[in-house]
C-alpha cells in the first residue's frame, strides 16, 4: 500500500458539503474547524473523524451519481486505500496522526442530493458492504496535509 495517500481534508461549521483544506490539525475530538449539526448521530469521542475512499467515489461518478469529494460529508478522504480491508478497530496512520477505525457510518437524508435520485442507502453498510464511510476515534493526535501517506494497521 506505499501508494496510499491522504487526497483531501473536508471541514465545515456544520452539515454537507464538507470543504477541502490543504492542511489541518487533528485533535481527540475531530478536525479543527469542523462541527456537526446532529451531535446524536455524529462527532464525539468515538465518531471524531469520518473517512471515505476516494475510488469509492469515482466508482459512485461512474454510475451517474453526483457525489464529489466532501459531498458525503467525510473529513478525509483518502486514495489507494483497499476499503475492503478498513473495519472497525483497525488502525489507520495519516503521517502523524492516528486513527482506531471504531464504525460504520450509517447514511443519512442529509447527502441525499449526492445520489442519483436520493438513493443515499447506496453507502450503506448494510446494503451494500463495502461501501459505507467510516468512523474513527483519534489514538495520537497532530497535523496533517493533502499528499501525506497513508498506512493500515489490521
């Protein structure tokens, strides 16, 4: 996986689309600059980073969907990535930073205007395995960057 790499960090003050920065720092508690409006559903401890794949959404593309890159409402979404491989406690580094994948995000009314005709259950873990944005709780925190790599830790 050396061609794994951090393709885009996603914030917003609350809601999709998320937008791109080159650069953030990421605390325990999420990516500065970024907030949620549903505290029930997202954020907190075990929810402080949301990742997606970025050949997940160029697949999505492919079948007319009109997601983009934030759209779905990840923080970082990264390249190179076997998505297959990334469940719930594995570790995921971006340079400094780490992540214990904790969850399966479940998809919700919200990224609706990303699908073709409001099939958002399209990223959904449950009907369709593989294909769901991920949660994860930050095990060291720090700064990270567009380009930085990548590594999976099962």
């Amino acid at each position: 996986m050396s061609d794994a790499f951090l393709h885009s960090i996603n914030v917003s003050e609350g809601g999709v689309p998320k937008l791109p920065r080159s650069s953030c720092l990421v605390r325990s508690t999420g990516l500065d600059g970024d907030r949620q409006r549903d505290l029930r559903h997202h954020g907190g401890p075990s929810r402080a980073v949301s990742l997606y794949s970025l050949q997940l959404i160029q697949t999505l593309q492919a079948e007319g969907h009109p997601i983009s890159v934030g759209s779905i409402g990840e923080n970082v979404t990264l390249s190179g990535v076997p998505w297959t491989q990334l469940r719930p406690g594995v570790v995921v580094e971006l340079g400094a930073v780490w992540l214990v994948l904790t969850a399966h995000a479940h998809p919700c009314r919200n990224i609706a205007g990303s699908f073709r005709d409001g099939e958002f259950m399209r990223v959904s873990e449950k009907l369709h395995p593989g294909w769901s944005r991920l949660y994860a709780r930050v095990e060291r925190e720090g700064p990270i960057q567009v380009g930085d790599r990548v590594r999976v830790v099962p």
